[in-house]
C-alpha cells in the first residue's frame, strides 16, 4: 500500500497540465466586480477551461478533486453531496456554505444538501470560491463561504458523450446564440448508471439516473436596458446502500451488508423560473431586479413525499466609479414544506450594502445585512430571528503581481426546518439557536504569467454552532447547539507553469476545529475536536503534454483521519479513514474533436463514511473509468 501511495507521487511530482499564460481574473459573482489580485477576500476562481480539462462526471467530482472543498456522498446518495471547507465538518458543513447559480441561491430550508448534480458541467462558464465572506450579499448560511456559479452566455455550441465502467452513460449539450441585443443558451445532460454496489441478497445493485435542462434567453431593447429570463429542471432516481459494519466493510465493500436497515431510493425533482431585468439609470448607476419560483418534490423509498415551494426575489441599486462602488440591496424569500405530518414555512427579508473605495494601491470594503428570519408551522408554534451581518476587508496591491489583504466578517446560519419540528407529528420540538461567527483573516497573493500563488491564514470563533446530538441510547438525541467553538487554519493555492509543456497545481488545506464549550446529557465535550474534520487537505493536479494535440494528467487527493460524524465525545474504537484517490486522464484534441479517457481511485483504495463505530457508508472504494468525446459545432 505505502508503495503504491509513494508511486503516485512520485508520478505526481513529473506529471502537470498543459500550460497556458496565466492572468488575474475577475471575480463577478459578488456584488462588485473585482479584480482577484485586489480583491479583500479568499478566493478561488475556476474557468470553463478548468472544468473541461478536468473531465469530471459533475460539479461534486471537481470540488473534491480541484479545490479546497470536500464533498462527501450523502449517507450514500452521491447526486446530493454535504460540502464542506474551513473546518465545519462532513457532517453539517454544507448548511454553512452559501451556494449560488446566477445569483439564485440554492440553499434548501430543510436539511437536503443542495443539488449540485443539477447543473451540468458543460453549462459552466466559472466556479468561484469566496471563503469566510459573502454574509452581505448571500445572507443566511454563509457562515464558512460562498460557492458562486455562473453559466455560459456565448455563442459556443458543443455535445459531450461518454460511457465507462458499471453501466456508466452520459450525453451532455450546450447551444449557445449571441448578437448585439439578443443572445439565448440552452443546455442539458442524460446520465445513468448500474451502480457499484449490491442493495439486497437477490444481487440488485444501486441503480441512478439524471435527466437536467435549462434554457436563458437576454434581450436589450434599448441601450440602457437588459430583459432576461430562464426555465430549468432536474430529474434525479437513485437507489442506494445502507452501512457496513467493520467486517463486512473490511470483507467486500460491494455487498449489501446484513446488520443495517436496506437500501433507500430517492427521486428529487425540481423546477425553476426565473425573470429579471437590469436598467442603467446612467453611465454610473444600475438597477437590478430579479425573481424566482422553485418547486421541488422528494419521494423516499416510495412512501414518504415532500413537496417544497421556494419564491425570491433580489434587487440592487449599484454605483460604479474609479474611486468608488456601491450596492444598496434587498432581497425577499418565502419558502413553504408540506408532507403528510407538516406544513411548515420559512420566510426572510434582508436590507443590506456593500461598497469599495480604490485609494491609490488600497482598496477598502464594509459591507452590512440586517436579516428578519420567520419558521412558521401549521399549529402556530414559531420561531423568529433578527440576524445581522458585517464585512470589512483591506487590500494593499505592491504592484501588478503581489497584494496583501485582511478582512473581517461576522455571519450567521438559521436553524433548517426539520430541526424545530417533528417529522412524524409537525410538531414544534424546540427553539434551536442560530450559529454566529466572526471570521478573520489575512491573505498573500503573488500572481504572475507563471505562477498564481495565494496564501491565507484564518480563525474563526463561534457561539451556538449547530449540530445532531446522537445519543447513543437513542432515548435523548435532540438538534441543539454548541455554546463555543473556534477553528484556525492555513489555506495554500498554486498552479506554477514551470515551461510550455509542464505546470502543477497544489491546493493544500490544514485545520483544526475545536469545541470550547459544550456539555450534552452528561458528557462534557470541551476542548474536543469537531468530529468529520480533516486536520490536512491535499488535492495535486499535474499533467504533461505530450504534443500540441496531446496531454496526460494525473490527480491525487488525500484527507486525513478524524473523528467520525458523531463522534463528540472522540472516544469511539473506531475513526473515519484517511481518504486517498488517483486519478488519470488522457485527452487527444484536433481542431473541434477532442477524445478522452479517465480512470478515477485509479489504485482501488478502499474509501468509507465513519458515522459511528459499525456504521460505514462505503464511498469510491472501487477503481472505474469512462471514456468519450466532445465536439464542438
């Protein structure tokens, strides 16, 4: 095993991606467009370009293999993954993490992760990371960071195809149309697979399918003014493994295991509207407004359907000058559950700003939310909260290449819906605090046509950080909070060009999450660690161009051990793995035809998910492949 890990990186270590000019770019998901090398915040930015030579199979895949987050298949269900980065844990980090498509957030009030799975890779025109920031804007949620995601808008037009191991197939399109007033864009993706595992002892495995499409048309009738809407839907039907045991998971990690409670299937449907419109009021001031519905539907195991209806609507008053920029927003949601025992609400209103000053080689943000958070139940049991959020930022630019920058935020996450009421009864179970966090952090970015380094050091210090807290009598669990908790760390980001034909990128996360105060059913938590946090984060992607047309890459991924899911005592027998994976690629490209194969877990390291001792979720424990070809028309 240890040679085959050294292997791996020693192949790593003279491996890299075909190289290309690196430049500064822009972040454009927040509420002012900044340069990353002025920028008052973390971040990380990934292009088209990153994402297609990536050859992932969606979103989840590129996250845990390129950037500094961690997904981790849901009990199972890999279409609905838990995120997870600056130490919140694989247990509850993805309620921390504001994730956002066009600016419409795709955060759920209840306790299902977001549906990354929906967007389709091909449709991506750029994936930004903005950690410890982005409470201003997003608002609740957003207590680690923000994932923005914005899609295509050109006139590019391309199908991907592709089939690999256990049944794997995947049809992917984008069709995109731009003129000077007009432009529209339609994209979608057919995926479906035989599984990697046995559900029962008749030998049926975890079956999954995928069907998304979404269409965006803009439209300018004057100059000054952009006309635009959109329609989207997701399909998703997946059947998936109970836990393991130890043995069993030490035995075969493919078998359906004896001792759990069987396999679960999922269908999760969504639809989404959306219309907006922005009017440039002058040369310097724009107005922005757009709205959304959602509808959503979720049927577990055949028996058990939610239905969830979500309307919003977001608008903007911006200013934009040399010296100085401004937003001045406010933004409305009301989202409603309904399932045989609930009928339950959630509804916010927000007023907030933002705004940046460009003093010579300073820029200067501060930013506040205020936030009025209402949960409302059919039997008038309710919960209300009045939250507040801050950013302030400094970045200090020495010249074209190197900046230094420090920020602070305050922000917040509401309790989810299906933690104050009781499934089987709606009933109102008790009031759960919302978690608040101040966040502090400095920041080096040394950004040259060769090498895009960034470096961030960060603490976070907490009160009333949510969590599940899973007695193990079963006679106590409850959601409830932690009373203080804190987490430091150091980010690292590089992507080095060493010459025309070799480059590597690094990403490397250490942290560490500690519980300050907490006590549960007689058990004293304090000074333990957060269980589901990895102390190190290593994720390298390096490749070598063959030729002109040619490149081969190679990826390696590592979490270390920790404590499993519920494990806040941290005195369980048995600890969640480090997680290892390699991963190679190889893609050959003449004019619009490019043909490629990938084979992921390329050593067959044997992954899993530690909820608690004997309780294991297998999870990339098999090597697999695919193979296909993109055509751009």
């Amino acid at each position: 095993m240890k040679k085959k890990i050294l292997l791996s990186i020693f192949i790593s270590s003279i491996l890299v991606a075909q190289s290309i000019e690196l430049k500064p770019l822009s972040i454009t998901s927040t509420a002012i467009t900044t340069d990353e090398l002025k920028s008052t915040d973390a971040v990380e930015i990934y292009t088209a370009e990153d994402i297609q030579k990536a050859h992932v199979q969606n979103i989840y895949e590129f996250l845990n293999q390129q950037s500094s987050a961690t997904a981790t298949p849901s009990f199972g269900n890999s279409f609905m993954q838990k995120l997870d980065f600056r130490g919140y844990g694989i247990g509850d980090g993805y309620q921390n993490i504001l994730i956002t498509i066009n600016g419409k957030k795709i955060n759920n009030i209840d306790m299902t992760p977001q549906l990354l799975s929906a967007i389709s890779p091909a449709s991506i025109q750029r994936l930004e990371i903005i950690k410890s920031s982005g409470i201003v804007k997003g608002g609740d949620g957003a207590n680690a960071g923000a994932i923005n995601i914005i899609t295509k808008k050109d006139s590019a037009k391309e199908i991907t195809v592709y089939s690999g191991t256990q049944g794997t197939a995947d049809g992917s399109f984008y069709l995109g149309h731009s003129e000077e007033r007009f432009s529209i864009s339609s994209s979608g993706e057919a995926q479906r697979g035989d599984g990697s595992r046995y559900i029962n002892s008749a030998q049926d495995k975890d079956e999954s399918s995928l069907k998304t499409a979404s269409l965006n048309i803009s439209y300018n009738p004057i100059d000054t003014l952009e006309l635009r809407a959109g329609a989207s839907f997701a399909r998703t039907d997946i059947t998936y493994g109970s836990f393991l045991t130890l043995d069993e998971y030490n035995d075969d990690t493919k078998q359906a295991g004896g001792t759990n409670w069987g396999a679960a299937n999922q269908k999760y449907d969504t639809d989404a509207l959306n219309l907006g419109f922005s009017y440039n009021l002058s040369d310097k001031i724009s107005l922005n407004i757009d709205g959304a519905k959602e509808k959503k539907k979720s049927v577990y195991n055949s028996i058990s359907q939610t239905d969830y209806e979500y309307d919003s609507l977001n608008s903007s008053l911006n200013y934009i000058d040399t010296l100085f920029s401004f937003t001045l927003g406010y933004d409305i949601f009301d989202g409603n559950l309904v399932n045989t025992k609930s009928d339950l609400r959630k509804i916010s209103n927000a007023l907030y700003f933002i705004n940046e000053i460009y003093l010579g080689s300073s820029t200067i943000k501060m930013g506040a939310r205020y936030e009025d958070i209402s949960f409302k139940s059919k039997s008038g049991e309710d919960q209300d909260d009045t939250l507040y959020g801050v950013e302030l930022g400094y970045n200090y630019t020495f010249d074209r290449e190197k900046s230094l920058f420090a920020n602070y935020s305050h922000a917040y996450q509401s309790s989810s819906l299906d933690r104050l009421f009781d499934w089987s009864s709606g009933a109102f179970t008790g009031y759960v605090k919302p978690s608040e966090s101040d966040n502090f952090t400095v920041g080096f970015n040394y950004l040259t046509p060769m090498n895009r380094l960034k470096i961030s050091l960060y603490y976070i210090s907490l009160e009333d950080e949510i969590y599940y807290y899973a007695d193990p009598t079963y006679q106590s669990s409850r959601n409830t909070n932690i009373d203080k908790s804190y987490k430091y760390g150091l980010d690292i980001y590089d992507k080095w060009l060493i010459d025309e034909a070799l480059s590597v990128v690094l990403n490397y996360n250490y942290v560490q999450a500690v519980i300050d105060k907490e006590s549960e059913n007689g058990d004293d938590y304090s000074g333990n660690k957060l269980p589901g946090v990895s102390n190190h984060n290593i994720k390298a992607t390096l490749a070598y161009s063959l030729n002109k047309n040619t490149s081969l890459a190679l990826t390696q991924t590592y979490r270390s051990k920790t404590y499993a899911i519920n494990d806040f005592n941290n005195n369980f027998a048995q600890k969640q793995d480090a997680y290892k994976s390699s991963d190679i690629s190889i893609s050959y490209t003449k004019e619009r035809l490019e043909l490629f194969a990938k084979i992921s877990n390329l050593f067959n390291q044997k992954n899993g998910l530690w909820v608690e001792d004997n309780a294991i979720y297998p999870m990339n424990f098999t090597t697999t492949a695919i193979a296909g070809f993109k055509l751009k028309i």
